[in-house]
C-alpha cells in the first residue's frame, strides 16, 4: 500500500477513538435539526421567507455547520494535536511527505462528511418533508466544493497552531463568522444586501446557496463555485507552504 490509503485507515481509526469528536461532527447535527424542527413555527409556511418553510432552508445549513465542525473543530485539534505530541516530529523521519499527511487528513474528513451530510437529509426527508435535491450532480459538487474549501482552512490552522488548545481557539473564533454568513442564526434569504454580497464571498456562505439552488433544481450560480474553489487554493497553498513538523 502506498503512504496515503496507509495514513487514511490509520487516521481513522484514530480519530473514533476521540467519542466527543465523533459525536459532535457526525451525531450533533441531525440531533440540531431534529431539535429545530420540533419547533412549530419552523415547519410552518413564512411570508418572510417568500412563503419556504424555515426547516427547508436550515437543511442546507446544518449541513455547512457540519463541514465547519469538522474542519474547524476536531481536524484542527487533532492536528496540532499531533504536533504538540511530538507525533508529527517523529514522521519527519520517515518517507511520508506533508502533502500525503495533509491529503490523508482531507480526504478522511471529506469521507465522513458525506456520512453526515446523507444522515441530515434523511433526517430532513424523514421527519420533516424536506425534499431531497432535485439536481442531484449539482448538489454533490456544491457540496464538495463547500467540503474541501472549508477542509483547506481547517488545515491551515492545523499547519499553523503550536498546540491544539490554540488551534481549537482559532478554529472557533473562524467558526461564528462563518456560520453567521452561512445563515445560521439569519437565513440567507432574511439578509439584507450588504450582509448577503459578504455572505456570497465566504466558502460556506456561497456552499449554502448553491445547496439551495441545487435542491431547487439550478445550477448553482458560478460566482459561488468560483468563490469556493478561490478559498480552497489560497488556503490549500499555504497549508502545504506552512506546514510545520514541529
């Protein structure tokens, strides 16, 4: 086997073994949705909203916070982890390059991410009719695209934090604006304009939207594919310039 599919199965592995991490980045977000859709005026019908139920538009965005949970919660953590461990000094002995350590760390993410992200439009569908995407390519290269340009700033903190105490404190401190102009606390469509044109600049702002044009049945618009992708090789780029072993 070849360094990566080695470090794939062994980071993994590693990472159930942490029940905190596991829990709030594969459970927590059907169990929010779940929460939120118990709440009545949630399934009702709002004008505020042009008529769309306030559940339909939260499915894509429980699914963005699970993305920025993941990236910036528990990869942050476990990889600086690594680092102030004295875990990554002792791989620069080997032949494993940063790249294939930042690959296997981004592609694991990416794999369990999907877990979730089938899991909250079950959820969705199932207990609240929510409908299900109706352009489905689109949908999974929104998602994609929302996955690994969020991932790439995950691993940039990670690259960059000493320790992962200071890499759980950066990655929250990213985390809030992020998901405020994804449309957590105000859905996109209650925004107003100068809110939403910030909103369609950051990768989970532009991830949300094209989700909701996707499951509307639209391409999603390529200024925010564009947006996305912009955010991945800036912070791709200098995750892999700044990685530190130590």
């Amino acid at each position: 086997m070849s360094a990566l599919p080695r470090l794939l199965a062994t980071e993994t592995k590693l990472f159930f073994r942490e029940p905190i991490l596991v829990f709030f980045t594969l459970a927590f977000p059907a169990i929010l949705l779940v929460i939120l859709g118990s709440v009545p005026s949630m399934r009702a019908p709002d004008p505020g909203l042009g008529g769309a139920r306030a559940i339909t538009l939260y499915v894509p965005i429980i699914i963005a916070m699970s993305l920025a949970l993941f990236a910036l919660n528990s990869l942050t953590q476990l990889f600086a982890g690594y680092r102030e461990k004295g875990v990554l000094r002792r791989m620069r002995t080997t032949p494993v390059k940063p790249r294939a350590m930042l690959g296997a760390q981004l592609l694991m993410s990416t794999i369990l991410s999907l877990v979730t992200m089938v899991v909250v439009l079950a959820t969705g569908r199932l207990a609240f009719a929510v409908s299900l995407p109706r352009h489905l390519p689109a949908y999974l290269l929104g998602y994609l695209l929302a996955a690994v340009s969020v991932f790439t700033i995950g691993l940039l903190v990670a690259s960059l934090a000493p320790t992962g105490k200071s890499a759980g404190a950066i990655g929250s401190l990213l985390f809030f604006p992020l998901m405020f102009f994804a449309g957590l606390w105000a859905p996109r469509a209650s925004m107003n304009t100068v809110l939403r044109t910030i909103s369609d600049f950051t990768p989970l702002g532009a991830g949300v939207q094209s989700l909701q044009d996707a499951t509307a049945g639209h391409w999603p618009q390529p200024l925010h594919w564009a947006v996305m992708l912009g955010w991945t090789v800036v912070a791709g780029g200098l995750a892999a310039r700044y990685f530190r072993w130590e």
